[in-house]
C-alpha cells in the first residue's frame, strides 16, 4: 500500500478496535447521524461554533459558497473542511473533526459545496460532483482572504474527494498547502454507484429523501429554470444522476459524468503534498478494493481500517471518532 508511514507509527495509525457492538459497518455508517449521538457533538462543539463567522467567498465566474470560520488565533495554523454529498458545514462527523482540531489550537474553516447547507439561493446553477474550478478558487480566497501561509485540507467522502483533486491543481492555483486528509473519500464513482444500488435500501433511501428535498429548495428559488417534479418519482440514484447531468450539467449520460470526478488513474500524480487516506474495510459505500487503482505517488499515504463503516470510526457510546485523532496525528 502507498503508506510510507514507520511500521511502528502504521500499526498505531490503523488499529481502531471499537467495541464488539460497534464493529458492524452499518451500525458505524448510521449510529453517528442519529439524534442521541449528535448532542455529546453539539457539546463538544459549542465553543467553535460560538467562535464562528459566517462568510461568502466568490469563484472567478462568480459563484458563491458560504463558510463557517472560527479563528482562535493569528499564528495558529488552518484547515478547511469540507463534508460530503448532502451533508454541509454542520454534520456531526465535520463538528466532530473541527472541535477535536480547535481544541488542539487549529483555526477552522468549514466550507459549504454549492447547494449544501442550505445555500441553494445562493448561485442559480446546479450543485455537480465536476465543479472543481469554483472549489479551487475559493479554496485559494480563503487563504488569501487570511493571510494563511501554509493551509491544510481535511474532507469526508464527496469532500474528500475534491479536496484530493484540489490539492493536485494547488501548484497551479498558487495555493500553498501544508497537508491533505481525506477520511472515506469517493475513489471511483462507479463503484459507489454499485454498491448503493445493489446494497441495503436504507442507503438509497436516505440519499434520495434528502437529494429531493435539495432540489425541490433548488426549484423553490428558481422556479422559471428547473421543473423537477417529474423526478421526483425516482427511486434509483442512478436514473436520476443521468437525467440530472444530461439536462442540466452538459454531460453525455451518467458514465461520462462519473468518470469526470473519479480518482483513479494518474489523477492525482501531481500532488505534492503529504497526503492521508483513510478508508475502512466495511465500508457500504466507497469499496476500498480501487485504491489498488491509484497512481503511484509517494505523497499517498494510504490507511486501511478492519472497521469504520462510511465515515463513522465511532469508538463509544458518547460519539467520540477515531477518525478525529487519526486526523490530528497526520495533521502534526
């Protein structure tokens, strides 16, 4: 595997041992997004949010993604944050990692994708996982806006995925990083595809109930240019990306528009940055078999997990995440 990490420093990297109970990927996957696990979050988390300011950044071609940034200090170092599809700046997993790194002195930016997080006013256009350029840009406004020397990215699924594609634009963008993380970040958009089409229904429930409500918001505000109430029928993730990218993003069908976000092939060749995976073994979304498919970067450093579920790596009762301080240790 592309870790390049001491064995001793491996073995502490990638042994997460939950509880019994807790060592099924599904219960990993849904536990966390249930109410009496979010509240511990919402406490832990109270002094960054308090801290938070609420801020517009603007792309070349004038889109607007809004942000949460919480400084606790002039010299302490950054990280930007960025959820995954359908989540937004105050999902528990991204108020878990942030208030573990603000604890830790970090200064946070937790940043909305278009459409996420209730911004679907904000740019008439549709949310698409191929709109890389508008995230670049504001990823370097925000280091300019202030003042970050060297900036670190942290991202969840989707989030994690741009972030990685970011970080291999960063030379180009003249932005300047320091450190990449990525926890179950999106490789191959196909697989994931297949594995909520042929997995349990939950999952496809749950995207779909929570993707119609954003583009029904989406019509609410723009209601002379999208008519979605035909798709509204849909119960396949798949027939309704294909008609969405057909009609609204300039895509040929839904196999051309998977393969313009996936991260396999030499896609990543030009990062430059020390760069950390971490995927789980149980995963019911991302399958970790296709980071046999990346390029061969040193920069990759790439942490496989018996246990974690999508983006859970919950190790008790009180919501507390592995994956919090597996972020933090990469980070320092």
């Amino acid at each position: 595997m592309r870790n390049s990490a001491p064995d001793a420093e491996k073995a502490l990297l990638t042994e997460f041992r939950p509880p019994r109970w807790l060592r099924n990927g599904h219960m990993q996957s849904i536990l966390p997004t249930l109410l009496p696990w979010r509240v511990p979050i919402l406490l832990r988390s109270r002094r960054l949010r308090a801290d938070a300011r609420s801020e517009v950044f603007e792309s070349a071609d004038g889109v607007r993604l809004l942000a949460a940034c919480s400084q606790q200090g002039e010299d302490c170092p950054w990280v930007l944050i960025v959820h995954g599809w359908l989540g937004d700046a105050d999902s528990s997993y991204v108020l878990s990692l942030s208030a573990r790194l603000y604890e830790a002195g970090y200064n946070i930016c937790r940043l909305n994708l278009r459409d996420h997080g209730d911004t679907e006013h904000l740019n008439q256009g549709l949310f698409h996982s191929c709109l890389l350029d508008e995230v670049v840009e504001v990823v370097h406004a925000i280091q300019q806006r202030f003042a970050i020397k060297d900036l670190s990215l942290a991202g969840f699924s989707l989030g994690g995925n741009f972030l990685l594609r970011v970080a291999a634009r960063a030379t180009a963008a003249s932005i300047r990083l320091r450190k990449v993380v990525a926890i179950c970040p999106a490789l191959n958009p196909h697989a994931s595809d297949a594995a909520l089409a042929s997995g349990p229904k939950m999952y496809r429930q749950y995207f779909l109930s929570k993707w119609k409500q954003a583009l029904q918001r989406k019509q609410k505000f723009f209601p002379g240019h999208y008519r979605f109430n035909e798709m509204m029928a849909s119960d396949s993730i798949t027939e309704l990306t294909d008609v969405l990218v057909r009609n609204h993003a300039g895509f040929s069908g839904v196999r051309d528009y998977y393969d313009g976000y996936s991260l396999l092939g030499s896609v990543l060749s030009s990062v430059a940055v020390p760069s950390y995976l971490l995927l789980a073994k149980d995963d019911p979304i991302v399958p970790v078999q296709d980071v046999q498919c990346l390029t061969d970067n040193p920069h990759l450093h790439i942490t496989l997990s018996e246990y974690g579920g999508h983006c859970g790596f919950m190790s008790s009762i009180t919501g507390r995440r592995w994956a919090d301080d597996w972020a933090l240790r990469c980070l320092r």
